[in-house]
C-alpha cells in the first residue's frame, strides 16, 4: 500500500470513528432524555460563597458556571444563568459544587436613612467642650465616648459631675469658631431616644458637656 493511500485510510478511519462516537454520544443523550427528562441548565457553584458578600459581574464569572442537568434533578428554585445573581448577596454560605438556589441571595441591604441609625439610634448634635483633647488624641470619630456633665454650683455649694450617656458613638465632630483653650465643638453623637432627651435637658441647665474616651 502506498504512502498516500495509507494516509487517506487512517482519515477515513478517523471520520468513521468521529461519527461512531457522535452516534454513541447523541444515543446516549437521548435515553438519558427518555429515562430523566429534558435537560435543563442550572447554575453551580465553582468556588464557595460567602454570605453577606456581593456577587459582582467579576465575581460571577469566576465563581459560578452552568451545567445541563435532567429537569427531574433540578431543585426548586435553581438559576439558569450566572448574570441572574449579579448584584446580589448570598444569605447563608454556598459551597463549592452546590446548586445557587434564589431562596439563598438576597438583595442587598440598604444603609440607614440619614439621621436614623441601627438599634434605634439617632444623630444628634449638642456643644460640648475639651474637645482638643479628643481631636489631638485622635479620638475625634468613629470611637465611642461618654459624656459627662458638670452642673453649676447651686445654693452656694458646689456642682455636680457625672456620666449622663456613656459609650455612644461619636459620628462628628466640629471645632467651633473662636473656641479657644476650653476648645468648644459641636459634637454629632449617635443617641438613644431616652440618651438625646437627657443631653439636650443637660445643654440647658449644665455649665458644661465633656467628652471622654470610652474605656
């Protein structure tokens, strides 16, 4: 047998066993068909999810992919395609090689309203003074202090000094114009109901409101 015509044996050798092969694969196809169903693309997981974690474009396409699984396998709820969970945020973990599920994401949560924080709390402002400490300590934001009061002598004794709200979360903190060494500010706290109506009591009667590092 020739060089050549060796050659276009092995090719039609080769195209007989691709056609086999697809005969075999469409036939296997089928009775999985007949047997399980339709087949039905669903999104998997290819890396773990963490919950509370934003599912970006970037993230979506690294971390999830899609498979075609017979429709009677398929749980409630499944997605079909990663871009229907972009933008969302898992729930709970999903681990690797699970079904993404939409009961398990959520959108995402929404920040607090202005003026309206967690836990029931609101931003309120009152002037304090001896903030310079606080501002070269650098304590001036996102800390927690406690504000103390000093009362005005009354009845010829002496003044009162205590804790009226400790442990509050100091969003904000303005030096005042023309404050001095007393540095006078306006401090923007983050107050209970039952804490703001105290301090704002306080501004009126009070000679003073301190703010103090939280220990």
């Amino acid at each position: 047998m020739s060089r050549r015509a060796r050659a276009l044996w092995f090719v039609l050798a080769a195209l007989a066993a691709a056609a086999a092969a697809a005969t075999i694969a469409d036939g296997y196809g089928a009775s999985v068909v007949r047997g399980y169903g339709e087949l039905r693309p669903v999104v998997v997981a290819s890396a773990a999810l963490r919950p509370g974690e934003p599912i970006s474009p970037r993230r979506a396409a690294a971390a999830l992919q899609t498979r075609r699984v017979p429709v009677r396998f398929v749980p409630t709820g499944a997605l079909r395609s990663p871009a229907e969970a972009v933008g969302l945020v898992p729930a709970a973990a999903v681990p690797a090689g699970a079904y993404v599920l939409a009961p398990q994401l959520r959108p995402p949560r929404a920040d607090p309203a202005p003026g309206r924080l967690r836990d029931g709390r609101r931003a309120v402002q009152v002037s304090v003074g001896g903030a310079a400490a606080l501002l070269v300590g650098g304590h001036a934001e996102g800390g927690a202090v406690d504000v103390v009061v000093t009362t005005e002598p009354t009845g010829g004794g002496r003044g009162r000094t205590y804790v009226a709200a400790a442990g509050v979360p100091l969003l904000a903190l303005t030096p005042l114009p023309g404050a001095g060494a007393e540095g006078a500010a306006a401090a923007t706290l983050a107050l209970t109901r039952r804490q703001a109506l105290r301090l704002i009591a306080a501004e009126s009667f009070a000679r003073q409101l301190t703010l103090l590092p939280a220990v």
